[in-house]
C-alpha cells in the first residue's frame, strides 16, 4: 500500500490527491497574490480548449463555499496551472490544479499526523486479518475469511472516519475505505 494512493480528499465531485508542502505559508501568499488571475489576464489569444477547461474549474471554485482566492498560478503558452485556498474549519490548505495532477496540499505537522493515522490503522486491520491467515501458507483459508475481512474493515472505517476527517479539518474523505480496499486487494489478489 503506497500512501500516495490511498490519500485522496473529494470536493465538489473532483478527486483530490494530498501531498505535503514544506512551504505553506509561501503557497497560501501565491494562491492570495493570484487570485483573480484569469485567461485574458495570461493570454492575448485563447484557445478552446483552454477556455473550456478554466470554465469548468472556474465554475466548480464558485460552487464550493469553502473555496478561495481562485485563479492562475503560472502559465506557458501549452498549459496553466489553478491555485486556491480551500478553508473548512478553521484550517486553510491549498489547491493546487494540473493537467495531469489535483493536488490538495497540507503542512509537514499534517502530513506527518495524516501518515501515523494511516500506519496506525493498517497495522491494526493487519493483526486483524493475522487470525485468520494460515501461517504456513501465508494466505487468507477461503471466502469466509474475505467476507469476515471485509466486516472487519467496516468497524475499522468506523472507527477512523472521523480522525482523518478531523485531521483534514473537518472535510469528509475515503482514506480510511481506501486503506482497506488496499490492505484487502494486497491479501486477496483482486
């Protein structure tokens, strides 16, 4: 199980990857300085492409209350990138939108309480699943043990939910669900 597959945040219907920044306070001060940035504030002639896309994220920020200060970060004459301030709780992170990545950004202190959570919860769904593992073989004895598995990985959800989504001040995620597909994927081979 590899963290950066499992630590996702959804808003607003778009998947959002979390990374760490070692500089917040810098990110928040860029996404503050370009709020406002638009399309023709970057280009003197726009392409479709690039129009439609900006429409959609400009679109999707106005629809999220816990969305600020959106606009271009930086730009080249191929791509742009989008930078906001996402503010829930209290706690402010960044948005930081690619073409190819949507990155929801925290700080080292986060990252590093994100990281325990979710070792904290694989080892205890993994000494879970050890009583029910054949230690000879090494694998899981049949379909029972998958079904008991996955009601196992429900109480665990349960029980984390509401720490991650603490963590992350107070914004719903599917860390904990991801962290037992992975687990459960990994033992069963699907």
């Amino acid at each position: 199980m590899r963290l950066k597959d499992v630590l996702t945040v959804k808003l607003g219907g778009e998947n959002f990857e979390i990374v760490k920044s070692d500089d917040m306070e810098y990110l928040k001060k860029r996404a503050m300085i370009n709020s406002g940035v638009d399309l023709s504030s970057c280009y003197i002639k726009c392409s479709n492409v690039k129009k439609s896309i900006y429409r959609k994220w400009l679109e999707w920020a106005r629809n999220n209350e816990c969305i600020n200060n959106f606009g271009i970060s930086s730009y080249n004459p191929m791509i742009f990138t989008l930078s906001t301030i996402c503010k829930k709780s209290n706690v402010e992170n960044v948005l930081y939108i690619t073409p190819s990545h949507n990155n929801f950004c925290i700080s080292n202190e986060k990252w590093e309480e994100l990281k325990n959570l979710c070792y904290e919860m694989k080892k205890t769904f993994q000494q879970i699943l050890a009583q029910y593992i054949n230690v000879k073989k090494n694998v899981l004895y049949d379909y029972t043990c998958y079904k008991i598995a996955q009601e196992e990985g429900l109480y665990l959800i349960k029980e984390y939910n509401p720490k991650f989504t603490n963590c992350l001040g107070g914004l719903s995620n599917n860390i904990a669900t991801n962290i037992i597909n992975a687990i459960v994927r990994d033992i069963f081979n699907y």
